[in-house]
C-alpha cells in the first residue's frame, strides 16, 4: 500500500467527521443561502479547524459565491477544497539540513509520540543515505533511554547516551564531538517531555540549544515539535506555548489515523504559520512521511 493510500485511510475519521457532514448538508439545500453557511461554519469548527480559522473560511467562499455567481450549493463543496489548499500551502515543507553535520531538535510533551517520531525520521534520513546519530538528552523519564535505543536499532542509526538523570546538554555535546568526529550528517536531539508551565524544563532547552549554536555556530538547526491530533485544540495551544519558548520550525503530527480531529492541520498553519514537515497515520516504522499538503486535502475529500 502506498502513503497516499495509506493517508486516505487514515483520515477516515477526519474525513466522515467533515466531507461526509458537507456533502448531506449542500445535498439537502437546494440553494445557498445563509443557513447553509451558518450550519457550514459549525462543521468546520466542530471538526478542530477551530472558530477564527472557520469564520476566515466562510467569508472567502461567501465573496466568492457572491463574485462568481454561483447558485449551486453542490460546487460551495469545490470551492471549500480551495480554501483549505490555500491555508496549508501546495508547496511541500522541507527540512533544512544543508550543513554537515545539521541538527534536528525533538520537542513534545510525554504521549504524543516523540520518541517513535524520532525512530522514523531517522528511518527517512537513513533511506536518504545520510548518517545519523541520535542524542538521547531526555534524561529525566525513566525508560525513555531505553525506548528512544530500541527506536534506533530498528532505523540503524546510532546513539549517543548517558546515564539516566545526567545532564541533557552534556549528552548533546558528546554528540556533537562524536559527528564531527566521525563525519555524521545530522545529529538528532531528543528531548525530555517538557510541559511550557515547567519553567526549569524550559531553561534547560535553552542550555540545548546555547550548546549547539555554541559548537556548530552554522549549522542548520530543525526544531521539530511533535503534536497529538487525538487532542485537537489543544495541540494549537502547546504549538503556541513552544513556539514562543523555543522557535518551532516545524511540526510532526502523529496519530491522525485515531481521530476525527485532522482539522487542526488547517487550524495550527492558519493561526500560527508553521509548516507541518511529518505526518503519521500507523505504528510501522514507515507510517511517519513528509506532509504533502496537496495529498493531503485531496485524502480529506476522498
């Protein structure tokens, strides 16, 4: 099965919390009129794609309906689909990892899917044929050590580790000896599950990232911050909170093929701009992919 397959599977959820609900109520009105956007608007919003989003939607397809004369409830449908591409982009976010070595650093709270995350980015990379080491700076979790390894030997990276509870920022620094040592392509960075209200969390990711910008003061640097779509809304609001400790660069959304949330792609890039660089719909090492974003809203209208 290929990803695009696989997305539109796993977007059933999604796509029966939102298409399904459109296409019965453009079915059931004869015209457009404005009933049909205000019972519109409550799909969008109660599918995650959040109010502001959802009230910004409405009022293009309304101009637009109004421009283009449309009388067809059926084609509001098309031009819904529009909207959306417009909101999350056509263009394919990348990774910026130009410099040898280039750094990933891993954020998100405990649950989300982090370390499993960073098993598959690695997997990516590998088929890329880059050399990656891993650092494991998630010191404070008992186990986590011992998961993000596991995660590692099924990618065939390597890891650079210490004991649990040592000091993050020395596990990265080793790394960073250890790459440039031995010509590694991209060091990634895992990360203790932090929460933004713990503020000694947040202190020692800045120490993180004083030590890398320190030792490889050109290096392309990823912040990647790993979101549950399960929690719909409130995955807007840990984005906001890391964004403004820590300057996310990218997300990576897991978990989509659980819920009926995937709205908050269309939400997080329309509220705060940040691209979604990963997309995972399943458990196999080869269910995280680069977000598409065309793929992806055709898979929502599948």
């Amino acid at each position: 099965m290929n990803f695009f397959s696989k997305l539109k599977n796993g977007l059933k959820k999604t796509r029966d919390n939102i298409t399904k609900r459109i296409d019965n109520l453009l079915m059931s009105f004869g015209k457009i009129d404005e009933e049909l956007f205000e019972e519109l608007e409550e799909i969008l919003i109660t599918s995650d794609i959040g109010v502001d989003t959802s009230l910004k939607i409405i009022e293009e397809i309304k101009t637009r309906v109004k421009k283009e004369k449309i009388t067809d409830a059926i084609q509001v449908k098309n031009i819904l689909k529009e909207e959306l591409l417009n909101i999350v982009g056509k263009e394919q976010p990348m990774l910026r990892l130009g410099t040898k070595p280039s750094v990933i650093v891993v954020l998100g709270v405990n649950g989300v899917g982090k370390t499993t995350s960073i098993g598959k980015i690695c997997n990516l990379l590998k088929q890329q044929g880059k050399r990656v080491l891993v650092a494991a700076a998630d010191t404070f979790r008992a186990a986590a050590i011992d998961q993000l390894e596991i995660w590692t030997k099924r990618a065939g990276v390597e890891i650079i580790k210490h004991t649990e509870g040592s000091d993050p920022s020395a596990v990265v620094y080793d790394a960073i000896a250890a790459a440039k040592a031995r010509d590694f392509d991209v060091i990634v960075c895992d990360t203790a599950g932090r929460l933004h209200t713990k503020k000694n969390l947040m202190e020692e990711l800045k120490k993180i990232f004083r030590i890398i910008k320190r030792e490889l003061p050109d290096a392309d640097i990823e912040t990647l911050l790993v979101l549950d779509a399960t929690t719909g809304q409130n995955a807007v609001s840990q984005a906001k909170s890391f964004t403004e400790a820590s300057g996310v660069t990218g997300l990576v959304l897991t978990k989509l093929d659980g819920t009926a949330k995937g709205g908050v792609v269309v939400s997080i890039k329309s509220e705060l701009g940040l691209p979604v660089k990963f997309m995972g719909v399943g458990e196999q090492i080869d269910d995280l992919q680069p977000f598409n974003p065309v793929e992806f809203v055709d898979a929502l209208f599948a």
